[in-house]
C-alpha cells in the first residue's frame, strides 16, 4: 500500500491500533533506561513512539502517511509529551550514522528487497551500546498463524533480520513469538511475529 492508501486507512478520526504501545514494544523496552535518542520507523500513528516519549525518550516518529503523523503529533499532545515527526518514504530515507540510542521497526513490510535496503541503515543509525528492536508479522503467519499480510513477498523471517543486522550489532534475540488476536467473529486466535533484538556494536 503507498503513502496515499495508508492516508486513506488512517483518514477516520478514530485510532485504527490502540493508543498503547504493541506488546512486544513494551515488553522489551520497558527496562530499558532512556539514555537520549529514539526512532520509531514507519510509526503510524505514534502509539509506539508515544510510549517512549512518556518514558523521556528524545522521539522522532518517522512514516511517510502524513495523516498517520497529525494523529501521532495529536496523540503526544493529549499526553503531553513531545513528538518530532518526519514525513519520509523508508526506502528513500537516510538517518545520520550513529545518531540514536535506540531504532524501533514495528510491523514495517515491504518487499525483502527494499528491507534489505533499510534494515542496514537502521542497524548505522544507532551508536555504539544502542539498542535495535524489530518486531513483524512472520512469514510463517498466513499458514500457521492468523491475520497480518498474507504476501509472502513482505514477509520475513527472525533469522532473515538478524542476518542483516550481524555485521554492526550482538543479536540478543531472534525468534518467532506468538500473540493473541481476536478475529473478526470474536474468537481467540494465534498470530505469529518475528521478534529481533540486538545492541549495536
């Protein structure tokens, strides 16, 4: 979907994530120690860039659906924190080289050859002892899980990400996780994530 198509989802006045930071964000990052700089890559929103404003991160929130970004500022508004949102398309998008303590990457898909492209610059953005976190649907998802993206093409593995990421950081995790969902006729389902976690070397 380009910029135009998540403008027209994220359009309605009502959130279309929750307010609150993705389960595995907050599981994550929660002891994590707000040491200065933060990004949330592709942030829709801001529920995740928010959440780290909330806990004094230095946040800039970067997407490129200009709609997605005026709730996200409005959102940090009604919490009374502050938000720097970048208006950018992630394929195009340079962040300076060891510029944050900490790069977010939540449910970000495109085609493995435009993440190949931006896992990388992600993983120099960070300074040295940084944190990296990417959190996605897996690519085990449309067969062994449920809802998400069901093109192979956008989908990706732990160990694919981790791969990338070897050359500059110490991989912590890398793993599938599950998650509970509840589908459209209100039963419980499993979706599948994969889950990478590293500090920059």
């Amino acid at each position: 979907m380009d910029a135009a198509g998540w403008d027209e989802r994220y359009r309605g006045s009502e959130l279309v994530w929750k307010a609150a930071p993705n389960r595995f964000v907050g599981e994550e990052l929660a002891d994590l120690k707000p040491t200065g700089r933060a990004v949330d890559l592709a942030a829709g929103e801001g529920r995740n860039a928010v959440w780290l404003a909330e806990r004094g991160w230095e946040v800039d929130a970067v997407d490129f659906s200009a709609v997605a970004l005026e709730k996200a500022e409005r959102l940090a508004s009604d919490r009374d924190v502050r938000l720097r949102t970048v208006r950018a398309d992630l394929t195009l998008w340079a962040p300076p080289e060891a510029t944050y303590d900490l790069v977010l990457i939540a449910y970000l898909h495109l085609p493995w050859p435009d993440m190949a492209q931006v896992l990388p610059r992600a993983a120099t953005a960070v300074r040295e002892g940084g944190t990296l976190l990417l959190v996605g649907h897996d690519a085990a998802n449309p067969e062994h899980g449920h809802g998400g993206p069901q093109d192979p093409r956008v989908l990706y593995t732990a160990e694919q990400v981790a791969g990338l990421w070897r050359p500059y950081a110490d991989i912590l995790r890398a793993e599938t996780v599950t998650r509970a969902v509840t589908d459209g006729d209100g039963y419980s389902r499993t979706a599948l994530d994969a889950l990478v976690r590293a500090v920059r070397r």
